[in-house]
C-alpha cells in the first residue's frame, strides 16, 4: 500500500516550524529529509524515523516496524499530532544522522 499525499501534506504540516524540511517521493513512499539529511519517512501512511540513539532515547516504548520488505526496521513515531515533540526529536536526532550521499 503506497502513502497518500494527504498524509504527506499533514506531517510536513506538523514539522513546518523546523527550517529545511523537504521530501522526495519515491515508489509511493516519502523519504523525509531535515537539513538535508534522512530523518526517515513516510511508509504506508506511517511515520518512521532512523533509530538513532537520540530517538531511541526519546521514545524507548514505541514499536519497531519495518517500512517495506527487505529494509531495516525504524522507529515508529505514534505522537504525531505533538508538534512539539516532533521539532524536538528532530533537533535531538540530526546530530547523529548522516550527510546526504551526493550523486
């Protein structure tokens, strides 16, 4: 099952008070970038980060998921409504994130 745009639309709604939030779409899915590094995306309208310490840290109950077959699971991000919470997480996160590859 691909991810609907609405789903797009209202989680970059959700991260609009963090600077260069961005997505590309790919296979029906959203890879979700902040300052241009992968944060994680958007799979079969879920929110799934990378679980990097930080997130891990910020959110030890949440669920494990894998966002398509063959990937590495994530984490899966259930407080979506918090914006709050979101802009933290990110922030907390992008240290421990790596660079874009450059093509």
């Amino acid at each position: 099952m691909a991810s609907s745009k609405d789903y797009l639309d209202y989680i970059l709604d959700q991260l609009s008070g963090l600077d260069d939030i961005s997505y590309r779409a790919m296979m029906g899915e959203y890879i979700i970038y902040y300052r241009g590094k992968v944060v994680g995306g958007i799979y079969d309208d879920r929110f799934l980060v990378k679980p990097v310490k930080a997130a891990v840290v910020m959110m030890p109950d949440t669920d494990m998921e894998l966002p398509y077959e063959g990937a590495k699971k994530m984490l899966l991000v259930d407080d979506v409504e918090n914006r709050e919470f979101l802009r933290e997480l990110l922030d907390t996160m992008y240290p421990e994130l790596t660079a874009r590859k450059k093509r």
